[in-house]
C-alpha cells in the first residue's frame, strides 16, 4: 500500500490529535475508549449517557491533518478506522472489505473525487451489506449538501466536525445499518426456523448458475409430517421443524426451509456423488435426534433426500425440479432414504415430483 494509505496510530507519546504512521499502515483499534461520565443516579432521577455501537470506518481525506484529527475522534470512540489520502486506493479497500460498516469521505481527494467516491460505494452496498456514507467539507454551501446526497451518500457534516455531532451522526448511522439489516433478516430469513427462505434460496441458486460454479442441491422433506402436526398439535410439527432445521447448522447461510416441511441446501463446488454422502450424513442425523416436544415427551422423525446436480443448460427451475423428481423417488420407495437425480427421470414432463415407475436405482444405507 502506498503512502496515501495512512494508518492512524495513535503512539501514548503522540501529541495534539495523534499521529500517522505513513510506513507502517495499518488497520487500528482504540485499545482504551474514552470513558463516559458515569450515570447519576437518585431515587427521582436517572441520567442515561447513549454510546456509539463501534463500528469500522474508512476515512478518506487529501489532508493528514484532518485525518489525524477525526481519526483520533473516532478511535476514541472506540471504533476501528482505516484512513486514505487517495480516493482511488479507498475505493479499491471497500470492493475488498466486506465488514466495513461507514465511508466518510471528504469532498477534496485525490484519485477518485469525493462525490464519485459516494456513488460508487452506493453501488458496493447491498441488502447483505450495509453501508453508510457521510460526505465531508469545510463549506456550508447547499449545493455541496445537495451534490452529496443526490451522489448517494446517507448524510452531510462540516470539517472539522465538532465532536458531540460527530457522535450523534455515528449513532443515527448505527440505528440506520441495523434498521437495513433486520430488513434484509425480515426479507430473506424464514420467522420459525431462521433458514433462508424460498426466495433467498432461489437468489442464491441463480447466482451459482449465473457465474457457471459446479453445484448441487439437496431437498429433504419430513417424513410423515403430517401425523406429527395431528398428534401432537401445531406446536409439536414446530418444534420438530426447527429440530431439523438446527440438523443442518453446519450449512449455515446455504439451508433453507422452502415449503411447509420441505427444506433445501445449496452445495457449491459439490459434485451430485459428494452431495449423497453429504446428504446420507444429515439423514443419519436426523434419525438419530431426539425431539423433546415443550410437554417433555421424546419423539423421533425420519426424513427422505433427493440430490441433483445442475447441468450446464438449467435455469434453477429445471435444477429443482430434478432434485423434487429424486425426493418423489425417495417417498414412494419406502422414506427414510436418499435418492439422486441421475437415478430417476420425469415421466410426464410436469415436474411434479413424479418418477419412473419401477425405473432408477434408488440408493439406500441398510437400516
């Protein structure tokens, strides 16, 4: 990295704001965060002190000044920064840094302008990752306002920032970032069992197929379900749904809960053969588990399999329809089994779940 990219180290014998440390560039953490004054309390009287989540912040600015200055701010706030004096370099670190949290960027850098800067760190965020932007500068002039907001950054403040504001800013921008990602949980994660649901899953296949990634897709539906929901009640069929679905925790952000009782997992980079074992394995699993129903008694379920692998030419539709055809095999052929997609074929066209009567050979572990 080179020099425009300043680490702000803050050396106990550093004076005024802190210093830079130009040839050793590095991410910082605030080892001690300033301390707040600390609640008064009385029988009638309560002072609640708010204090910033911590977070991690690029800083971008031509000045080192400034980003001593606000730098110190920041990390005594507890927050981790990483500072640039060029717009191009900044750029470069946020397409590669997932789990920066907030841009702040002066309107006067090098490279890439500051007001480009917002516009293509707008185009970096997205509903897995939140991204508040704050445009910096030492006017007032509304244009400059108006310029940063239409450029798409989140919010405005004058350099040097006074520190109280600097605070409060960084507050409402945490509200912000954790109101966006509980929309994206709300949007994309199913409420019982916390899975992806059907249209995040259906997100993510098409993304496999889009960049051409050897993939498969294990569907699993509960065995018998249904007599589980009328002999012990809604709150029995819940506890064993999320009973299965803690079963694939070890498929956390690829598993999804995709109907009632059906469930699915992506597998990229899993050919259909690894994908049996793999799916054999969580079978075993779930057979094995002892559901515990909120009444103390113990119940055991079994679930059956289908796993297809997605040729060169699928859309996900057809990917999925391959795996629906290989778990039908699997229910008519006795449950409680995996089945893969190149063992069966559709025998009328519909995808419907329909398999070749008599037809595949359906692999089964010994019970």
């Amino acid at each position: 990295m080179r020099d425009s990219a300043l680490a702000c180290a803050l050396p106990s014998d550093s004076v005024g704001h802190g210093g830079c440390d130009s040839a050793r560039p590095r991410r910082f953490t605030c080892a001690r965060p300033r301390r707040m004054p600390g609640p008064a309390f009385s029988v009638a009287h309560l002072v609640i002190v708010q204090r910033v989540v911590s977070m991690r912040i690029v800083l971008v600015d031509a000045s080192r000044v400034t980003l001593k200055l606000i730098g110190r701010m920041l990390t005594d706030n507890g927050h981790e920064v990483v500072c640039f004096s060029d717009g191009l370099e900044a750029l470069a670190y946020l397409h590669g840094g997932s789990e920066i949290d907030l841009l702040m960027t002066s309107f006067e850098t090098p490279g890439v302008p500051g007001i480009q800067l917002c516009w293509e760190a707008r185009l970096i965020a997205n509903g897995d990752r939140p991204l508040y932007v704050i445009a910096m500068s030492s006017s007032n002039d509304a244009d400059h306002l108006a310029e940063a907001l239409d450029s798409g950054a989140d919010d405005f403040i004058r350099k040097p920032p006074a520190p109280m504001e600097l605070d409060a800013r960084l507050r409402a921008a945490e509200r912000l970032n954790q109101a966006r990602r509980e929309l994206v949980r709300l949007a994309t994660r199913d409420g019982l069992t916390g899975l992806l649901n059907r249209r995040a899953f259906f997100i993510q296949a098409e993304d496999l197929l889009r960049h051409g990634i050897v993939a498969s897709v294990i569907l699993l539906d509960i065995d018998h379900f249904k007599q589980v929901n009328d002999t012990y009640g809604h709150d029995g069929g819940d506890v064993v749904l999320t009973a299965v679905a803690r079963a694939m925790s070890a498929y956390a952000g690829r598993a999804a809960r995709v109907g009632g009782e059906e469930f699915a997992i992506l597998l990229p980079g899993v050919t259909e053969s690894d994908a049996y074992e793999e799916a054999e394995r969580l079978r075993w699993r779930i057979a094995d588990t002892a559901v515990t129903l909120r009444d103390g008694r113990t119940i055991s379920v079994t679930a059956s399999l289908g796993v297809a692998e997605h040729a060169t030419d699928d859309n996900a539709d057809e990917w999925m329809k391959r795996a629906d055809i290989a778990l039908y095999a699997a229910k008519t052929g006795g449950r409680n089994r995996t089945v893969m997609g190149e063992e069966v074929s559709d025998v009328d066209g519909r995808g419907s779940g329909l398999a070749r009567s008599g037809g595949g050979r359906v692999r089964q572990r010994a019970e």
